[in-house]
C-alpha cells in the first residue's frame, strides 16, 4: 500500500472584495497575489462588477447575510492567517463584515479603501466612508491608501472647522490613525513627483520607514490591491509589519515593472512574473 506525506497548509489568507472579471484588481488580484507568495487563498465575495482594463460599468453588492455565510462557513472550516479587504458593495457589507472581525482580533486584517478606479469611478458613498471609519478602522491593523483616497477619508471636518485647504499627507495619517487603524501606509502613486515615495506610520511611534520607488511608465489595473494583498500575505508568513511592509513594495513594483497590456486600457500587473522568469527564486 502506497504511503503518501502528509503536508502541513501554507498560511491562510481570507480576502473580502469584489470580483473583477478582467482578472486586474479584486477578489482575482488578492487570490493570484497572495498564491504567487506562498499562501492559500479564501474568498469572500462582496459585489459583482461589470469592468474591464477600462473602467467598471457598474456594481451589484452582495447581500449582506450571504457575505457573513460565506466568510464563517470559511471562518469555522480553516485557520486565517491574515484578512485582507478591498472593495465592499455596502455599507451593510461594512457591519457585518466588522462583527465577524471582532471575533478574530489577534488576526492582522489590511484594508485597501478602494473608493474609486482607476479612471475615476465612483465606488464607495459618503455613507459607505462613514462606515468604514467607524467599523473597519478601528478593527484595522494596516491601512493602504493613496494620496487622493487619505485626502477623502482623512477630510471630515472637526466640528467647527473649515476644510479650505487640503490636508497635508502627514495629518491624513495622523487623522486616519486617531479613527483606529494600528498603522497607515500612505502610497505616492498618484502624486506628480519623478519618483513614487510611499511612507509607513505607526499609532505610536508616527513615521516609521519612507521607501522610495522609480516611477513605472504607464497605468496600472489593480496595483492597490496586489500592493495589499502582498503585505497581507507576508505577515500570514510571519513577518513583523515594517518587514512585512517592505516585502511587499518590492513584489508590487517587481510586478508592475513585467506588467503588460492585455486590453485597450490600463495595464496589469504580473503577479506571477518570478514563473514566467524560469527561475524560482524570491526576487527582492
């Protein structure tokens, strides 16, 4: 009789986000990321999406009990390593999703507030930012936005103030930190600067590393989410946030750089490049 080895399951990553049937960004983009880094990947599906290397054309949410069906059915079957959260659907999506993370809080969740696409999309309403800074935040331990998206989350006025002016980045991490979030990644993808400086603070200590990236020519599909889903995949293996943190840039911008155009719009990123390459080693 034929013995085979018994193999021990790589680290679990549960991702909550919305399909997106180019494969570029979402639900497709958190699975292939965090397969390419060593983990297996879970799924819970929040919306469905009619989009392409384009733009999204339009979005159905999932119903909110079908989202929490699916995540503790996972959630009661498998050990979870590491949440990762992208795009919601609801602002019902936003509580459910909540309670269930309160039940795991020893679990790093990283959040990418997607709000818009890349082209501009509306995808989230001021009820659905509402929500997120005051039932995801505080259950976050990374946050991931970029420039435009810390801006909009950061930019409730305090009671009395005016918001004239736009925040400087340093205070919408400040302010992003004070609703809850362990840390804050502020990435520098969508600023008008030579080269991309992406910047780490902590609840604690505030500006933890600035990591400096060339600038890749072009527009990329579902850089965010490969961006977070690689960070959520890396402290699922183990390592400590900063660490964790700066894996990760390396693997995004790795992909972006073997990135190609596979429709008339953005590029995507290729979140396998180190198979297409022949050769199995980590690149870093």
């Amino acid at each position: 009789m034929t013995t085979y080895p018994v193999h021990m399951p790589p680290p679990i990553v549960l991702s909550f986000a919305a399909s997106d049937p180019s494969g570029g960004a979402g639900l497709q983009a958190d699975l292939m990321t965090a397969s390419a880094l060593g983990c297996h990947a879970l799924s819970v599906i929040t919306a469905l999406t009619v989009q392409d290397s384009l733009g999204v054309a339009s979005i159905f949410a999932i119903a909110a009990d079908w989202v929490e069906r699916q995540a503790r059915t996972l959630l009661e079957d498998m050990p979870v390593a590491a949440f990762k959260i992208g795009l919601l659907g609801s602002a019902e999506n936003m509580h459910v999703i909540a309670e269930i993370l309160a039940d795991y809080p020893h679990v790093p969740v990283v959040l990418d507030p997607v709000l818009a696409s890349g082209r501009g999309d509306e995808l989230a309403d001021d009820e659905m930012i509402a929500t997120l800074r005051e039932v995801l935040l505080p259950r976050t331990t990374i946050l991931t936005p970029n420039s435009l998206e810390a801006r909009r989350l950061a930019d409730e006025a305090e009671e009395g103030e005016g918001m004239d002016a736009p925040r400087a980045l340093d205070d919408c991490a400040q302010r992003l930190l004070s609703f809850g979030c362990q840390y804050v990644l502020l990435t520098g993808t969508h600023d008008n600067t030579p080269r991309v400086v992406n910047s780490l603070y902590g609840r604690e200590s505030g500006l933890l590393r600035s990591d400096v990236w060339d600038r890749l020519p072009g527009s990329y599909h579902g850089s965010g989410c490969t961006l977070a889903s690689a960070i959520a995949a890396h402290l699922a293996s183990g390592l400590p946030v900063s660490e964790a943190v700066q894996a990760a840039q390396a693997y995004t911008w790795q992909a972006l750089a073997a990135g190609f155009r596979a429709g008339m719009g953005q590029y995507l990123p290729d979140r396998f490049f180190r198979l297409r390459a022949g050769s199995g080693a980590l690149l870093v």
